[in-house]
C-alpha cells in the first residue's frame, strides 16, 4: 500500500472517529410541547386571511375563512409612525391600496383612510371589494374578534430599521396584554428578530423557523451529521424548494417531526399538491384558496 493510500486511509480513521465523538456526546433533543401546535388533525391556515377570496388582510378574509372552518391565519406585522402594530405584507402600500409610500411613514389613523380592498380582484376578475370600507387592522384588534383562532404571525420589519428595533418587546407586551401565548405562533423571516422576540418571551410562545434555522436543519439532515442538530424553533413553515433543495420530501418531514416539530407549508392553493404535503406527513397548509383546503383535506 503506497504512502498515498495510507494517508488517505489515516484522513478516513480520524474522520470516523470525529463523528463517532459527536454521536457519543451529542444527542438530539425535542422541542418541549407547545399548546398552539397540539392539534389532532393537519390544519388550514388561511394567508392573509385567504387572499384570493377577498382582499388580504381585511376583516372581510378573515371573517370568510373564519366561516370556511379553517384552523387559522398566517399574517405579517408591520409597525406604524406612531407604533402600533397592524396585520399587513409589504413595506409599501401601493400594491394593495390607494395609498403611496410607506407603512412607517402613516399614522394608524391616516392608515385607516385607506382602501384595502382598492386593487383586489376576485375570481371573476371584478373590483367587488373597490369602495366598501375595508380598512387596515391592529393585531390587536384581530386577537379580540378571534379568540378561538391559531394566529401565526411573521415579523416583517428588518432588525436593523427603527420599527424593526421596536417590534419585538411591542409585540410581546401586546401579548402579554391579551394573553395570547397559547394562540400564536411567532416568526420572521429574519432569525434575529425571533431571538430578540424569545429575550421576552422565554420560550413561553411558540417559534416559528427563520431562514437560517431552516438551512440549518436541512444541511444536518442531508449530512451524517443529524444528531448535531439542536432545534431553535416549535414549527416550520416552509416553501416545497429553497433553491435547489426540497423541502417537502417525507425524509425531512419526518426528521422535523422526530424532534417534535409540525410541519406547515405554504403558499399552497394546488389541493393535488396539498394532499400530496399531507401524505409525506406535513401537519398544517398555509393557503390563499381556504375553499379549496377544506375540501381536499377533509378526514376520511
């Protein structure tokens, strides 16, 4: 055996010996239970409300998808000039209403002048909700009008900007406020914000996976290396591709699901798809089409 191969051979020893150290000292650890995700059956929850079915956001989706029986709602949080927090996407309110420019740049009350349901078209194409009142919401509010809802709700301000700053100790005195620990789940596509959150909240709150708590996951899946993974969030919601990468493979669901982690997936409006997700062993759907959910993952 020449010198290369003994070298090659010595490189492969220490490498089976590392990870045998590690499978020695390190073991995998299950998230604690948190009520909010303790469900018998997978869940629809209806994003934005179910913004295909009426204007996202709006009392009107929530209220249409309340009454389609879905589980819950999938929002996003942004905070105003004067720091409250209200349920909506983007960071600017053109797409969705008559207004221009900035959500931090109003006031709740020059918010409330504006028309969520300006630019909404319905399946038929027609301007029906144009005119009719549909106004932007508090957090606040849409934990009062449903109390008996899971309300999954995603930090949309950046860590580094001043509402961003501000989001995570507001949100959680609001929580406080209205008890809702049991209710919610919290998330952000920024990691950090959902660990400045947890500063708070003490792991009295359900978290949701951020994206690097997602690759994390999905790189020790892929390796040898699984019983290194120690998981930061209760839940994962998450597209069926990152990338190149699948998500929605049963190996990865069943991984999450070993260390007591529901998986949710969105946006998913196909019902071929969404029963296919379920199959694979996903625990919840985030969906524009809540009509279509609730008859596709009817119980047999």
């Amino acid at each position: 055996m020449g010198k290369k191969s003994n070298v090659a051979l010595a490189i492969a020893a220490a490498a089976g010996a590392a990870w045998a150290s590690t499978k020695a000292f390190s073991k995998p650890q299950s998230r604690s239970s948190k009520e909010a995700l303790e469900y018998g059956h997978p869940i629809i929850l209806a994003h934005r409300g179910g913004s295909a079915l009426a204007p996202e956001c709006s009392l009107a989706a929530f209220e249409k998808a309340a009454k389609l029986g879905v589980h819950g709602f999938e929002i996003d949080l942004r905070l105003t000039k004067d720091e409250e927090i209200i349920v909506f996407h983007d960071e600017d309110l053109d797409r969705v209403t008559n207004f221009n420019g900035k959500v931090a740049d109003y006031s709740l009350a020059e918010l409330k002048k504006a028309d969520l349901g300006y630019h909404f078209t319905d399946l038929e194409g027609s301007y029906s909700y144009r005119d009719c009142g549909e106004q932007i919401i508090t957090l606040g509010d849409l934990l009062e009008l449903y109390p008996q809802m899971l309300i999954n709700m995603d930090i949309k301000d950046a860590p580094q900007t001043y509402e961003g700053s501000l989001m995570p100790s507001k949100l959680w005195r609001l929580l406080e406020e209205k008890q809702a620990f049991q209710r919610v789940v919290v998330s952000s596509f920024y990691d950090e914000q959902i660990d400045r959150f947890n500063l708070y909240a003490q792991n009295a709150v359900a978290l949701g996976a951020g994206e690097k708590e997602v690759k994390k996951a999905y790189t020790a899946y892929s390796s040898q290396f699984k019983h290194l993974y120690h998981p930061k969030a209760d839940v994962f919601q998450i597209p069926v591709k990152s990338n190149v990468f699948p998500l929605d493979t049963a190996g990865f669901i069943k991984f999450l699901t070993s260390l007591n982690i529901p998986v949710h997936y969105w946006t998913i409006n196909d019902p071929v798809v969404m029963k296919k997700l379920i199959q694979n062993g996903a625990k919840g759907i985030i969906t524009d089409r809540p009509d279509l959910a609730i008859d596709a993952l009817k119980l047999d």
